[in-house]
C-alpha cells in the first residue's frame, strides 16, 4: 500500500465518540481546512519515512486532546509539533488557532526525541482521539473493537516503514504489538502518572545517557 493510500484510508473512518483529525473539523479550535493540511502533513511525514527508513517505530495507545487531536501527530503538542515535522523535512503549518498548547505526554517523549539522533517514527495502536461521549475535549481508552481497527492500520504501517524495532510505550501498545509486530518489541513505561523515571531510565538504556532529558522535561512541567 502507497502512503497516499494509508492516508486516505485513514482520513475515511468514521467512528462514533471518535475525532478523526485527519477527515474532520473541530468547530472549536481548528483553522479552516485543518483536516486537509493535518492530513497532507501526515501523508508526507509517511512518504519520507517509508523512502528514508524508519529504524524504530514508538507506539502508544491513541491520540489526546491536547496533543494529536490538534496536531495529527501522536506523541505530539503545538510545541513540538515543528519539530517533528523537521525530522523527516515537511514544513509545519499549525491546524489550530490561538496559543500553542501543551501535552504531558509530549513533552517528556521530546525531552528524549530532542537528544536521539536516529530515524524514529512516533505512533498510536489508535490512530484516532476517542473521546467520552458528548465531550468531545475528553480522552478515554480505546475499545476492544476500536483496537481491532487500529491493528489493521498499524499491520499496514509497519509493512511500508520496515522498523527493526518497535518500542510500546506502555503496556497497552506493548500487548498490541507483541500481536501485531513482525520483528523486535521492546516494552517501555509510559512517561506519565509516575512514569517519567522509569520512561527515562529505560530510554537510556535503549539509546544511551540522555544529558538534558530529565532537565527539560522538569522544567517544561513547572
């Protein structure tokens, strides 16, 4: 399957109490034609994965409200939304309006992506931001039958990109892949509600010391 494709597939699904950043428009926060540019971001980030190679492929469990709902990206806020587009030379463009807002998440998995000089694609087993029904700025865990859907996207992903490794960021996305993956699984802690430590120490361990990792991610939290 072309990017183009896995993209366009993507942008289709519908699924209820689900926010599809890359099919549909937040009425709140979005700029006009969010979905759209939110969608081309993606397809190019894929594109120059899938050309380049992506040596490892960082899964977690679906995208929030603060952080991939608005950006498209998992793993990532307004803040280190342009630097995640750099990494694979797509320009950014913000899909939201109004300042630039903040993800625990994000932040701390970019303290480490910040000194990680390696091709790392960052991705959920959800690829969409489920939400509790009628509030829509919510998160909640994906369903079982939600999973399923996402495994097939994430199957798909892993065939064009070809990572050496994939690391589960938590034990959600590590269950999954140990399904899912076709090659090296690494289970990681995921960095938040007492996780940063361990999240810290096992990245580490993966890609060695990590200078400013735990500065950053500290001072960015005050």
């Amino acid at each position: 399957m072309s990017p183009t494709r896995f993209v366009s597939e993507l942008a289709a699904l519908r699924i209820a109490d689900c926010f599809n950043p890359y099919g549909e428009q937040c009425p709140i926060f979005d700029v006009s034609g969010a979905a759209d540019q939110r969608r081309q971001i993606l397809e190019a980030i894929v594109a120059s994965a899938a050309s380049r190679g992506a040596r490892a492929l960082w899964v977690g469990r679906d995208l929030g409200h603060r952080g991939g709902r608005r950006t498209g990206l998992a793993f990532t806020d307004d803040l280190s939304a342009p630097l995640h587009t750099a990494r694979w030379g797509v320009e950014f463009k913000a899909s939201t309006i109004g300042p630039p807002v903040s993800e625990r998440t994000a932040t701390l998995v970019w303290s480490v992506l910040r000194e990680v000089d390696d091709a790392v694609f960052l991705w959920n087993v959800f690829p969409l931001h489920p939400f509790v029904r009628d509030q829509p700025l919510s998160n909640r865990g994906h369903t079982s039958r939600e999973r399923g859907v996402g495994e097939e996207f994430l199957r798909t992903l892993i065939g064009l990109l070809r990572p050496e490794i994939v690391y589960g960021i938590g034990a959600d996305a590590s269950s999954t892949l140990r399904r899912v993956a076709q090659c090296e699984v690494v289970s990681v802690r995921h960095p938040s509600y007492g996780g940063q430590s361990l999240f810290l120490r096992q990245m580490e361990d993966a890609y060695g010391p990590l200078k400013f990792a735990s500065r950053r991610a500290q001072s960015s939290l005050l």
